[in-house]
C-alpha cells in the first residue's frame, strides 16, 4: 500500500488542484509532497536491506498483453524515490515566492510529473514501467511550453519530438520481449528469465538505449537539453535535471544490465568510450559559455555522462559509484538551479556579466552558493565526491585511457564552475547588483536542506550503500551468471 500512495497521493493532489482556489494550491501542493516524504520515511524505516523488493502490490491489470499492476521497492527503487520526493517539496518550496499564470495548471502538471517518476522507479512490470516513463513526459512538456521562456514552441517541440521518439523504439523492444516467453507476459521474473539469442540482444539493446542515451541524455542524443533547460522555467529544470534524467540512468541498472547481459558485456565499452567522448565535449562547451543557467545545462551532460560510464563497467565499484552519484547529482543541480533563480529574480537574466560582487551584498548567499560549487566539482567530504572517485576507479580498471578521457571532465569542471562563481560573486559590484540582499527564510528552507545532504552524502555514503548493496549484488550477479552461461555454450 506505502508504494501505491507514492503514485496515488501526487497524480490525485494535482487532479485536484484543478477544482481548487488559486490561493490554496501553493499549500495544498506542499503538503502533498511533504506527505509523500513522509511516506517514503515509513518504507525506509520497515525497509529490510537483506530482502529483495518489498511493499509489493500485484494484481491483473491488462490481460491480453500479459501485463500485471505490479509495484514493489527494492532498495535501489527506495533510494531513488527518497531522492524524488525530498526533491519535490524543495523545488515546490522553491517556488512561493515566485507568480506563475494559471497557478493551478502549474503545479498540478508538477505533481502529476511527480507521482509518474515515483511510477518509473517502483514499477516492476515492464509496460506499467513504459506508460509511467510517458506519463511523465506530457506535464513535462506542457511545463515548457506554457511557462517557459524565449522560443518555446521550437524548443518543446524539439524536446517532445526527441523523447517520443526515442521511447517509441522502447516499446518496440517491450512488445518483443512480452512474447518470448510463449504466453504474453511482462512482468519482471518472466522478463529476467528470457534467454535471448546473443544476436538478437544487440536490438533490444539499441531499442532500450536509444530512449535511455536521449532521456539522461548522452552524447550525441543531447542536442535538445541545453536549450530546454534554458528556457524552462528554473523549478521545471530543477525537476528535468534533478529527477527525471534519473530515470534513464536507473533504468539501464533495471531494463538493460540483466535482461540482455551478453549485449552489455560485447557493446558496453563502445557506450563507455562515446560517453567519455562526451564528457570532455560538455566540459569543454561549457568552458565557453555566458549564460549561467546554459553553463549548468553542459556541466549537468557532463556529470550524467560519468555516471553512466559507471554503470557500463558492470562492477559493483562501478554499480555502486554510480548509484550514490545519481543521488548525490540530484542534490547538487536542484541547488545549482536553484542559485540561477535566485539571480534570475533579480535582474531578470542568467547571463554572467551581468553579475559581480555578489558576496559583498550577500555574503550568506555566496558561502552557500561556493559550497554547492564545490559540491559539484567534487571536493572530498561532498557529496560529488565518494561516487565519482568510485566510478573513476571503475573506469580506470576498465581502460585506463578511458579513465584519462573522463577525468579530463573533472578538470575542466572545476576550471569552468571556478571561473563562473569568480565572475558572479567576486570582484567589484556591478552597478545593476546594488539592490541585491541576502537570502530570505524561503531562500534558506531550500539551500540549508540540500546542503545538509551534500555534507551527509559526502561523509557518509556508507547510508546509501546500505541500501543499494543487495539489489546491486542481485543484478551483478544474474549479468554475470547470464554472461558465464553465454559465453560457454
């Protein structure tokens, strides 16, 4: 029941909110999230991290195509719907001091994007999976296109087109496999216990990662999100970068690894190599960039392009690495957003020289601001540190000229993240900054929670290991036995 009310409580509060006063759906939006957090507290506390998927709920849903109502959490499910919800109220906290035009379209579409990602992490039958991961598509784009800023239409079309697009070739491959097994079936077991001919695997595999490479997205699959994320308004993008690139990277650890394992093991080191090509392209973009926000977009490729080279070493250093990553990204880009924001309510734009001696005005704003920053560039005892220390690793006993392409990001990283807070926050005080105070009480409700957890991940991710390590070990261990029994036949 704790994971039905996960989907239920945000899909039927943003129903809701179309038949409720303007002034009301800022608090009735809050309080659904922080309900749903709580939620997600309960199924942490009953968690057992010895089990295997708990809080289930399963029943016939649509029988002719053999596919089941069936949700569950594991613990890399619970990890990521923790992430999901504790960033949800952040970004609707984020958003009242801020006016949006129709308020009650706004944030029903946010909780309606909300209850479907929640879906995406806990479903455990392959097309309920695939009608979540659309269902969050749809507020996604509307989110866009109604509030966005610049030239929406093109730019959502582009996003839409390219998302549609790409999990149309998904559900090609989920329409084969269902019919593998004899009787048309979807649930995860059955998909799991599939031997798919290895010529065959690549297919399935180019059908899922091509959904996969556009949603995190990848390179060369990412052409639509520097745009997107710039024109989005900033609560929209915190939610595109924060949690929904998350699904794509959860579900290659999910739909790819065990269900076409030989794919994997004789193409993975290909995605690894393009990945890596990617995150020195993103690196190297953002070095160039003038707009903040846009700067953040190619930081943010390049982060998810080291995760998911993590995930393609197929070991548990790697697995692992990649897992507290994706979590602790989410913390770090929801707060970097958050600081674009901030500076966009103040002079109405993200472009970088419009900014300078912000710390002479705010020097609270600044201290939190420098410690997201480094944050991101991965300084020990943050949060970007333990997982992509262990995905570098991972990397490195891989191929070790891969491992140099890759770090090559992390260098460029701190150059670009370094220089932008230098030309933001320090110097002189440009004369159209004058006005800007420090941050106010709602201000701090959100930058204090995420920096919390930039230090708790940093020094602790040992808490989240906890969690994952027994799915973690499942998956490696089917990839490899699949792999075994593949390559001795």
């Amino acid at each position: 029941m704790l994971t039905l009310l996960l989907i239920l409580i945000p899909i039927l509060t943003g129903t809701a909110l179309f038949f409720i006063p303007d002034k009301e759906v800022k608090k009735l939006s809050v309080i659904s999230a922080m309900v749903s957090l709580v939620i997600g507290l309960i199924a942490l506390m009953n968690f057992d991290t010895d089990e295997g998927v708990q809080f289930i709920m399963n029943f016939a849903w649509i029988e002719v195509l053999g596919s089941r109502f069936y949700i569950g959490m594991d613990g890399i499910s619970l990890a990521m719907v923790l992430l999901s919800n504790i960033l949800s109220i952040l970004i609707l906290i984020s958003t009242l001091k801020d006016t949006y035009t129709h308020t009650f379209r706004f944030y029903a579409l946010m909780m309606v994007m909300q209850g479907a990602m929640n879906g995406v992490f806990v479903a455990q039958d392959l097309f309920l999976y695939y009608i979540f991961w659309e269902l969050s598509l749809i507020p996604a784009y509307f989110l866009v296109l109604w509030w966005g800023n610049g030239e929406t239409v093109a730019i959502t079309f582009k996003f839409f087109l390219y998302t549609l697009l790409g999990s149309l070739f998904m559900l090609g491959g989920i329409i084969w496999l269902s019919f593998q097994n004899g009787i048309a079936s979807t649930n995860i077991e059955t998909i799991y216990a599939l031997s798919i001919p290895q010529e065959t695997q690549l297919y399935i595999f180019l059908a899922f990662m091509i959904a996969y490479a556009v949603k995190i997205p990848i390179f060369p699959f990412h052409t639509w999100q520097p745009d997107t994320y710039t024109i989005a308004p900033s609560p929209t993008t915190m939610l595109l970068s924060g949690i929904m690139l998350k699904m794509g990277l959860y579900s290659i650890i999910r739909w790819v690894i065990p269900v076409v394992p030989y794919a994997v093991y004789a193409y993975g080191k290909y995605v690894m190599f393009i990945v890596c090509i990617g995150i020195f392209y993103a690196s190297a973009i953002a070095l160039a960039q003038k707009d903040l926000k846009r700067l953040f977009a190619y930081s943010s490729i390049a982060h998810v392009g080291l995760i998911t080279a993590g995930i393609f070493s197929t070991n548990q250093i790697g697995l692992n690495g990649a897992i507290i990553q994706m979590i602790a990204h989410g913390v770090n880009v929801v707060g970097l957003f958050y600081i674009c924001q901030i500076l966009f309510r103040m002079n109405n734009t993200h472009e970088i020289s419009r900014f300078g001696g912000l710390r002479l005005t705010a020097p609270l704003f600044s201290g939190m601001y420098l410690v997201i920053l480094m944050a991101s560039i991965a300084l020990p005892l943050t949060s970007g540190f333990p997982g992509e220390f262990m995905i570098l690793n991972a990397i490195y006993t891989t191929n070790s000229w891969l491992a140099l392409l890759a770090g090559s990001g992390v260098v460029l990283g701190a150059i670009y993240m370094l220089l932008s807070y230098q030309k933001v926050m320090l110097g002189e005080v440009n004369p159209l900054n004058v006005t800007f105070g420090d941050i106010d009480l709602l201000d701090k409700l959100v930058l204090i929670p995420l920096i919390i957890l930039i230090f708790a991940i940093g020094i602790y991710p040992q808490a989240i290991l906890n969690l994952t390590q027994t799915p973690v070990n499942q998956i490696l261990n089917l990839y490899q036995s699949e792999i075994n029994t593949l390559l001795n036949k």
